[in-house]
C-alpha cells in the first residue's frame, strides 16, 4: 500500500535539490541554448517529481562510481509503454551523481512536435535527436542520454519484454567524431508499470502515430526500478566517424550486448512485484538473452 504522505517532498530530499541546483547554476550561469532550457523549471519540475522516484518507483542505482566527471553519450535501453524510464536515469544523475549533470534526452520527431509537451521538454533539457544537435551540446560540455531501440524499444507486447531491439547506429558515429565514450546504463522494472499489453500496428498505422498501446491499466504501476550504470566503453582512436558500416556495427554490437548482460544481472536481482506474470518472463527472456550472447 502507497502512503501518501511519502508522496510528499522529504525535508532531506529538499535540502538535496537546493544543494544540487546551486551547482547547476554555478556551471550554467554564461549558458546560452538554443531549444529555451530552462534551470528554474527544472528545479520547479524536479521538486514535483523525486516523490515519485523515492516512493512510487522506489529507485536504486547501481554502478554510480563508474561515473567520470567529463562528457558521455549515455546509451540505455527503453522499457516500458510511455518513457518514463529517460525521466527516472536523468533524475539519478541529478541525485545520485557527484558531480550532479543534466542529461540531455534525445527525443523522437513526434515527440519533439506534440503541443506544449515538445515545448516543455525542451526547457527541461531534452531534444530532437539528429547529429547537429548532439554535437552542439558535446562541444559545449554536456551528457546525452539517448535510446538506440528507439520508439521500437517501448512497443513491445508482453511476451517481448525486456528482449532488446535492434541498436541503431547513428549515435555511434556522432561518439567517433566528438570522441565521446560510452556510458551504458540498463532500466529493469519499467515493463511491468504496464504488465499486460497488446500493440495495435494497425490502429497505429491509421492514427498515423508510432504506437498504439492498449493495456490493461492506463496508469504505471508503482513497480519498483533499478538503474544499472555499467563501466564507459572507450571509443577505438583509430576508428572515424566515416567508417564502413561493418566497423561501425561491431562496436554497437558490443554495446548492445554489454547492455544485454546487465538485463541478465538485473533480472536475476528484481524485487517481487506481480511475480507470477514476472517470473515466467524473466525465466524465458534470460535463456533468450543468453541464446544471443553466444551466436
């Protein structure tokens, strides 16, 4: 049973974004975006949401240490049927991280087009996903936080979950050419805030959007999440961003399976929630996952 009360900001947790934002501040005050971030709403923002990361989702993060105080294209996999799982890894690296940075989401078109959400989560930092746009920011200091499954990544009935799509590569090579490591995290938990979904490719397809979930609950499930933040992965110095697709597939391959043997770890370690659908799940992705690992 939720308690309310702890749905309320801690006096602890208060004192913790003052502290965190005065860093910000600090390191953002010359700052000029182009897409209108915006610290203070941030702030306002994150003061609304960490009693949901505390006490809704109960988050822990592991692997904190393996965090460097330079620039990263942070690379996760996406889980779950709405993209919560990029708000939970960005308030980690607010709250969790020392220094505290703010992760810039790389967004989808459709998003980054939708009335007021697309303005709103340009001010709180995310935005479109294309190469100049991650360049501008690596070249100015920040972190990107970018999902190579894409929307494909949260489109997934219940019986795919947590099966990893396929990465795309364009991240990779924006990584050769600002010579930006890998920082790989894993999300284990934001599958079942939807246990039970079935994707309509077709009412999709009239609707002209790219996914049509129909679950049984409209509102995530209080499943409790773990964020798994792996050791960076460094860019090979004689690889360019130019290079031949079969170079630039071997190194997302390593990527994608690096992150393939968190879930593994992650699933092994799930705390219990709605175990009988979860159990059989994970019991069949782990095999699935391994099956992979070794072709």
């Amino acid at each position: 049973m939720i308690n309310l009360e702890h749905l309320l900001l801690s006096s602890e947790d208060d004192q913790k974004i003052s502290e965190v934002f005065s860093v910000l501040k600090e390191k953002y005050k010359d700052y000029k975006d182009p897409w209108g971030f915006n610290l203070d709403l941030c702030e306002k923002t994150l003061r609304k949401l960490v009693p949901l990361y505390r006490s809704y989702f109960k988050v822990r993060v592991f692997g904190v240490e393996n965090i460097q105080d330079h620039s990263y294209i942070v690379t996760s996999n996406h889980t779950g049927q709405i993209p919560l799982d990029g708000m939970l890894i960005t308030i980690a690296f607010l709250l969790e991280v020392s220094p505290p940075r703010v992760l810039r989401a790389m967004v989808e078109r459709f998003m980054a087009q939708l009335p007021f959400i697309g303005d709103f989560t340009a001010q709180t930092g995310s935005i479109l996903g294309d190469r100049a746009n991650c360049s501008y920011l690596i070249d100015h200091g920040e972190s990107i936080l970018v999902f190579p499954e894409g929307v494909r990544g949260i489109s997934k009935n219940t019986p795919d979950y947590y099966k990893l799509r396929h990465f795309s590569e364009g991240f990779y090579r924006i990584a050769l050419q600002k010579k930006t490591p890998i920082l790989p995290v894993c999300v284990i938990g934001a599958e079942e805030m939807f246990p039970f979904v079935f994707h309509s490719k077709r009412l999709a397809k009239i609707l002209k959007v790219p996914a049509i979930p129909l679950s049984a609950n409209f509102f995530p499930l209080p499943s409790p999440i773990d964020i798994y933040i792996g050791k960076e992965i460094p860019i090979p110095e004689h690889l360019e961003a130019e290079a031949s697709d079969k170079d630039i597939k071997e190194n997302v391959y390593h990527i994608e399976n690096t992150i393939k043997r968190m879930l593994i770890t992650g699933l092994k370690n799930r705390r219990p929630f709605f175990d009988f659908l979860r159990k059989p799940i994970s019991k069949y992705v782990i095999k699935e996952l391994r099956v992979k690992d070794h072709k």
